[in-house]
C-alpha cells in the first residue's frame, strides 16, 4: 500500500512537470520570425483599438466640456443682465419711495395746516365747540362765518381726499415693483444655484478628460512601442523571406494591370525630368482617386507591407517567384499583411499620396532579381 501511493504521488508530480513545460515552452522555442510577426501585429491591432477607444471617449468628453463651458457661460451672462435689472428696479423703487415720501410729507402738511386753521377757528368752550368766528355781533354775521367754515374745511377735506388718492397710486405701483424685484431676485438665486451646478459640472468634466489625456498619452506610448516591435519583427520577416523564403520558379500567367478601374499612366519607366534634374524613374505611375482598390498583378507572397521613409510611403512587394517581384507604392493604406500569399486580382492596397508624392497615384514597379525592368510591357495588354 505505502509503495503504491508513493508511486502514485511520484507519477502525479512527473505529470504536472510535463504539463508546466508542455504548456510553458512551445511560446518560447517554437517561435519563429512568421509567429513574431503575427504577435507583434495582433498586439499593435489591440493596442491601436485601445487608443481608437480612448481618443473617441477624450472627443465626448471634449464636447462636453465645451457644453459645459457654454452653460457655465450663459448662466453668468444671464446673472449679469439679472444684476443690471436689480439695479435699474432697485433704482425705481428707491425713486417711487422718494415720491411716496414726498406725498406723504404733503399730507402731513396740508393735515397739520388743516387742524391749525381748525384750531384757530375752534375753541374749547365749558365741552362746547363753538367757532371764534362765531363771536359775531350780527346774525348774518354769524351766518357768513359758518359758510366760511364749511367753505375752508370742505377744500382741505377735499384735498386730504385727493392726496390720499394719489398716496395710494404710488403704495400700488410701488408695491408692484417690490414684486417685479422679487421675482428678479429668485430667478437670480436660481441662476447661481445653476451656475454652481454647471461649475461643478465643468470641473468633473475637466477632471475626466484631463484622466483620458494622461490614458491616451501611456497608450501612444505603448502604440509607438508595439508599431516599432512590430516593424521589427516585419523587418526580421523580410530578411528570413530574402535568405530561404524566396519562390523558386516563377508563379506564370499573364501580369494584371494593377489598378483596373484606371488605365492613364502620368509618368513613365526610364529617365525623366523633374525640376530641372535628370532622374531615372523605376516604375509607372497611374494616378486613380484616394482608396481605388489596387490589385496583385500576379499570385505570390507578401514581402512587405510597412511604411518606407525611403520615399515609397506605405508599399507592398510581392515576391512571384523565378526572381521575379512587384512593388506597389504612395498607398493610403494597406491590405494585406507581410507572409500573406495572395492570388492575382486580390485587393492588396488602395491608392494615396504617402510618402514622397504630390498626388493621389500607384507607382508600380516589377523587378527581375533585383533590377527594376519596364512593367508597361507586361500589364499592358491585360
Ligand atoms: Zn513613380
């Protein structure tokens, strides 16, 4: 019993060995040139996808920044026309209470003017009211004082009246203007209590983006990282290609006009003049719109497709075999990867102005072992 579970502990330790190895090693040692490639362009295309998603969040964000930013401004415009309509109201107000004094100091005045006449025309007689005027000899006298009397204290009592009237016109519209400052007052209040809501606002957008800023700058710099290993790794590629992988004999058939929606060639193979310079011209161009669809003139395997500082921008080669090779170049973007066989008439790249170029064309080269020929010959039938 005790032999065969050290047996068994032995056995299940050697399995798990193999297993760690087994699945632990293959990544380091069976890696080749084509595997790295393949790596390092899978791990550019996530980390591409990674700062594509970044950089559409950091224009949201950008935009709604710039919402804020709006909002923030209208309300304090709105604040400041607010303020200017307290001010001119308040100036009102102030200018109707100015008056409403004014009234009732006039009332006090015509009141107390009123009781004075009253009192010198009244006294105090053992609890009777009797008119000074009364002390009259006669009788039409006495008649004459009372009209007088009732002359004098019927007009004050008639401009009391109208005073107080117009009094009360003046408390109406004062009245009125308290109210219209009120309500300016809690559509300001409302205006601020906005303005500190869209402040805030502003500030966690700020905050966000300037976060997104700091995640986009790390992830270029992991592109820059991944795109150079990854440019490598083609380079590592192109030399294994050019050492071993090279087709032996020519794949054959007729070579396809490369772009087939365009067929004007603007330049071609031999020596040309460019500013004043003799310059010998590898290839023919054919100008075709931004994204025309250029094809692989014959079957064969992709050798490269990068960016070249050289002057050709972003260019494939493809390696058709007995020596034989095309180069596509100025492409605005590539569609086909270095490894890749492809079959003539397959879409490889679309037509731009990369590189050293002054207009959307293909310029397209054949080379046989090494040495560009005149492609026009070969394409030019098909
Ligand atoms: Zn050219």
């Amino acid at each position: 019993m005790k032999n065969r579970k050290e047996w068994l502990i032995i056995t299940s330790l050697v399995m798990a060995i193999v297993m760690v190895l087994s699945v632990g090693m293959p990544l380091s040692v069976a890696a080749n040139a084509r595997d790295d490639y393949e790596e390092a362009q899978q791990e550019l295309e996530s980390i591409e996808k990674e700062l594509n998603a970044i950089k559409d969040t950091k224009k949201k964000q950008e935009q709604e920044q710039k919402n804020a930013q709006t909002q923030v401004n209208l309300v304090k415009s709105q604040i400041t026309s607010l303020n200017e309509q307290i001010e001119e109201t308040s100036e009102r107000l102030a200018e109707k209470q100015k008056e409403l004094d004014k009234k009732k100091a006039d009332i006090k005045e015509t009141d107390d003017l009123f009781k004075k006449k009253l009192k010198a025309m009244y006294i105090r007689r053992s609890g009777n009211m009797v008119a000074t005027a009364l002390a009259v000899d006669t009788f039409s006298e006495m008649l004459t004082a009372v009209n007088t009397l009732t002359n004098i204290s019927q007009a004050d009592t008639a401009l009391l009246e109208k005073l107080n009237r117009e009094k009360e016109e003046i408390e109406k519209v004062e009245a009125e203007i308290e109210a219209e400052l009120e309500t300016l007052e809690e559509s300001k209040s409302l205006q601020e209590s906005k303005q500190k809501e869209y402040a805030t606002l502003l500030q966690k957008v700020n905050q966000q983006l300037s976060e997104t800023q700091a995640q986009e700058a790390a992830a270029q710099v992991a592109y820059e990282d991944a795109k150079k290993k990854r440019d490598d790794a083609a380079e590592e590629l192109e030399k294994e290609f050019a050492a071993n992988g090279d087709l032996e004999s020519f794949v054959g058939g007729t070579w396809r006009w490369p772009v087939p929606t365009n067929r004007y060639v603007s330049s071609h193979y031999g020596y040309r003049n460019i500013f004043g310079y003799r310059e010998f011209h590898t290839g023919i161009d054919i100008p075709a719109p931004r994204n025309t669809n250029i094809i692989a003139s014959n079957s064969g395997f992709v050798t490269t497709a990068t960016y070249s500082n050289s002057g050709y921008g972003n260019r494939v080669i493809i390696d058709h075999g007995g020596g034989y090779k095309t180069l596509y170049a100025h492409c605005n973007s590539l569609n086909v990867k270095v490894g890749d066989f492809v079959a003539q008439g397959d879409v490889i790249a679309f037509v731009g102005t990369t590189g050293l170029s002054t207009g959307n064309h293909l310029h397209f080269e054949i080379r046989q072992n090494g040495s560009t020929v005149n492609p026009y010959p070969y394409i030019k039938d098909n």
